[in-house]
C-alpha cells in the first residue's frame, strides 16, 4: 500500500476506483481512490481523514476544499481541487508546489523539481 510521504508532488483520481500518483521521481497508478489513499495516509500518521477535516474547520474556519495536514512534524500538507468527499478528487502537496499557471482552459502545476502537471 502506497502511503503519502515528502516526494509525493500530486493525486489524480482518474475515477472512483484508480489514481495515478505523480511523485519527485516517476508517476503510476494504483487500484484506489484518492480520497481513501488520503484517508489511508491521514490514519498511517495518526488519524483519520474525518478527523483532520474537522480540525482544520476548527483551527482556520475553512470547510471547502480545505487544506488537509496529513503528517505534522514534516509539514505534509496536500489541498483538494474538488470537495474532499469526492472519490475521484486531484490532490496537491503544499510543499512541493512552486507555483500554478493559467493556461487557456488548463493549469499548469510546476513543482518546485520543475516538473509540470497540466489539468483542465
């Protein structure tokens, strides 16, 4: 089971059942949703999703798409583009993403390794 860690650059639930995970060195898919691959890592750290949801909603008063600390000592911090309930959901790593741009209809995700991302 894959767990999120500090090289994991992004989540893209391709549907309700796959996400490819992009990370600082290669990219592949896993027979999960993102949102449990989440929930996986948020319980591996600690807790659960739910809770973290409800801690952030707590803490900064933030309930849509609202950043999700999934380890705290190491500062992992992903954010959904999508509600957090949503399966099939694109997540980005907080520290990992130098900057976004519009282009066109799309966005172009460039990571802090320079790698880019481009989602509709």
């Amino acid at each position: 089971m894959y767990e999120i860690d500090l090289s994991t650059l992004m989540l893209i639930g391709l549907d309700d059942e796959i996400t490819k995970i992009i990370t600082l060195d290669n990219d592949f898919i896993i027979n999960i949703d993102s949102k449990k691959l989440i929930d996986n890592s948020c319980k591996y750290f600690g807790s659960s999703l739910s809770d973290r949801v409800k801690t952030t909603k707590r803490l900064i008063n933030i309930s849509s798409k609202s950043p999700i600390i999934i380890e705290e000592s190491r500062n992992i911090i992903f954010f959904p583009l999508k509600s957090v309930r949503d399966k099939c959901n694109i997540w980005i790593s907080y520290n990992n993403l130098e900057k976004y741009v519009k282009s066109g209809y799309k966005t172009v995700f460039i990571f802090k390794n320079k790698k880019e991302v481009i989602i509709d």
